[in-house]
C-alpha cells in the first residue's frame, strides 16, 4: 500500500497521463506494455487519483469508440479495466450475439473462470490492433471475480456479448491479446467487415474465408 505523503512512480506515471486533459492516448500492439501483464491493484493509486483515472478511462472508451478498455492499453500497467456496452446493434444481431446492453462499470483485479462448457465464435477487435478484426471463440459464460473502484467484493455471471468483453478486457490485464486466440484466416479489415461480414454470425466468412468456426 501507498502512503499518501509517498507517491508511487505509478501514481507519477498517471498524473502525468491526466495532465493532458482528455482522452488519453491509447497504445497499439507492439507496444510491451501491453504484453507483459499486470500486477495487481494494491493502493498504488490514491483514492482521489484511482477516480480521476477511471474517469479517464471512461472518456477514452467513449471517444475511441470502445466497449472496453484496459489500463495496459493506455500505458498502465495496473489491473484495471472498464467496460460499457450500449449495444447500439439491430434486433437480429443482438438476439444472435446475446448482445445486451452492458452498464458501465469498472473492474479491479478480475480474473474469469467459465460457467458450462458453452463456447461462442464471433468477429471481435481491439483499440489497440485499430482498423482489423478476427473471429475468437471464447467461454459463453464466465464467472468474474474480483473487486469494483471503492474495493467491493465482486462475483458475478456474465452472458453473451457482456462475457466476451469481460473476458478480452481480462485477458488485456495478463498480457493476452485477442489475436492470440483467433483464427488467423478470419483476419478482416474494418472495411471487408463493412462491406461483406455484417452478419449476426459468421458462418458465411468462415465459408467464403476458409475457416473453421472455433469451438
Ligand atoms: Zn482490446
């Protein structure tokens, strides 16, 4: 834990990160921050800063636009992520996705175990890969353990579209990114997304693409 009268050089790091002002600048792939994990949350933070920072996260997942974003994606390497998902998406894709509304909230030091053996395939991305997205399969339902921004116990399910935020934001905290678990042959540019993939499901890629839907 931190003193108040001793600040961490990760206390340093993200005051100097809020003095910009707005949204913070988000780090692609490459960068090796974003592959060496983080520790856990441990009061690095002052309570006072741990909400600016938050708040920072927020404007940033907003502005990119994201339904996720983890601490590492902005240089941080603490276990920290946000997430919020309006699910601006038509009723056939949201059915099919499971892609159901998510309110904002924040997540301290999670980590996910799956719920059933259910498995779900679909086109996701990354801010920090911008302009590609791929097909993951990942755990149709988690359990996510951990605690909120005021240090509350956490423990709860998600579902659907929700869990597979929760799990790639997780998977951010530990060095993972979603290509590391995609299926290379899906790889798309935004635009072939556009202008071919918009499917609720992506049946018709993995045929035209010659891929294996994951299970
Ligand atoms: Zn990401």
């Amino acid at each position: 834990m931190a003193t108040s009268s001793e600040r961490t050089p990760l206390a340093e790091r993200v005051e100097e990160l809020l003095a910009a002002g707005g949204p913070l600048p988000i780090v692609s792939a490459g960068d090796p921050v974003l592959r060496r994990g983080t520790r856990p949350f441990d009061g690095e933070l002052d309570a006072a800063l741990l909400s600016r920072f938050v708040e920072a996260l927020r404007l940033t997942m907003r502005a990119a636009p994201g339904v996720g974003l983890a601490a590492p994606q902005v240089g941080v390497p603490l276990r920290i992520a946000v997430i919020e998902d309006p699910a601006p998406v038509p009723e056939e894709v949201a059915v099919a996705r499971g892609r159901v509304p998510l309110p904002f909230r924040v997540l301290v030091n999670p980590s996910y175990e799956p719920v059933g053996s259910g498995r779900a395939a679909f086109f996701e991305g990354c801010l920090s890969v911008p302009g590609w997205q791929a097909v993951v399969g990942r755990h149709a339902a988690v359990r996510v353990t951990g605690q909120d921004e005021y240090g509350r116990g956490v423990d709860e399910v998600f579902r659907g579209w929700p869990a597979r935020i929760v799990q790639h934001e997780t998977d951010h905290l530990d060095g993972v990114l979603y290509l590391d678990r995609a299926e290379s042959r899906s790889l798309a540019s935004n635009e072939a997304m556009a202008e071919r993939w918009g499917q609720a499901t992506p049946g018709d890629a993995a045929r035209e693409l010659g891929f294996t839907l994951p299970e």
